[in-house]
C-alpha cells in the first residue's frame, strides 16, 4: 500500500474516532464536533469516498445552517466543501449552482479579496470548464489568477494552482468529463 493511501487511512480512522468521542462527550452538533466531522469528511473526499464524504457535508450544513445562520463563514465553508464534493462526483450543475450561490455569499460577507472567495471563484471556474463553458471558465480563472497574484504572491501555492488551468483552456474542452 502506497505511503499516502496509509496515511490517508489512518487520518480517516483518526478522526473518526475524534468524531465519536467529541459526539458522546460534546454532542452531535457542538461546533467542536461539527469541525471534526467536517475535517472527516475531506478525508473521505481526499481518498476518493466522494458519496460518504457528501453525506457528511450535506449533515454538516444543516446544523451549521440551523445553528450559525445561513451567512456564517462556517456555513459557507460547508457549502463550498459541498460544491467541491458534488463535482468530483460528476453532479456538474449542482456543483456550478452551489460554488456560485456561495462565490456571491462569500464575496459579500468576506469580501472579494478574502482566500476563501478566492478558492470558491477557483472552484467554479474548475465546474465551469467541466461543463465546456470555456468563456466564462477563462474569465472566473483570470480573475482569481489576478486577485491570488495580488492578495497572496506569486509563488503562493493557491496561485500557481490557478495558473495551471488557465494552460488546460487553451488546450480546448476537458475530456472523459
């Protein structure tokens, strides 16, 4: 077994047992629980368990929802994770529907320039593409290539992954989508 899938798998054991122990002691929706459920459920997503990390995600917004409000950055959080989730498991639309409802939420509450607007605007762009709407994906990436390059350096991690998709566009349409 490849080093990363044991590492993978000994996260997801790892926080799965933080879960059940912080849910016992805490509750099922304390906030500390609701991180940590969080947090399994991008493990679950990072090891290609795209169905069981939506279920966690779906979970976790309702009672971020129902507890926070629907303009907490806790909530917004949850709904780009679950826009993220909903394009690795092909559910383009829902996906572009959601990445952009929380691009526009995002945008005002945290401002345009905030890292977590930025990853969102990257995002949609990323289900735009997928969806061969090649225009408006090339705009949304220059955007966040232009707002990275300014809000976070050049040769931040977040920038260089915007750059890339930017050279996949001039290849043309994605493929096996």
């Amino acid at each position: 077994m490849p080093k990363a899938v044991h590492l993978q798998l000994e996260a997801e054991a790892e926080f799965q047992a933080v879960v059940d122990a912080e849910s016992r002691l805490l509750g099922h929706d304390n906030s500390e629980t609701l991180l940590s459920r969080y947090s399994l459920a991008w493990v679950r997503h990072a090891r290609g368990h795209h169905d069981r990390a939506h279920a966690e995600f779906v979970a976790v917004l309702a009672a971020r929802h129902r507890m926070l409000g629907a303009e907490h950055p806790s909530t917004l959080s949850a709904r780009h994770a679950l826009g993220v989730v909903r394009h690795a498991q092909g559910r383009h639309r829902q996906a572009e529907a959601e990445l952009h409802d929380t691009l526009t939420l995002r945008g005002r509450i945290l401002g345009h320039d905030h890292p977590k607007t930025l990853a969102t605007r990257h995002e949609y762009a990323r289900v735009l593409h997928t969806l061969s709407r090649l225009d408006q994906a090339r705009a949304e990436f220059d955007l966040a290539l232009r707002d990275r390059e300014r809000v976070l350096g050049d040769a931040h991690p977040d920038t260089i992954a915007t750059r890339d998709p930017l050279t996949a566009l001039d290849q043309g349409p994605p493929r096996n989508r």
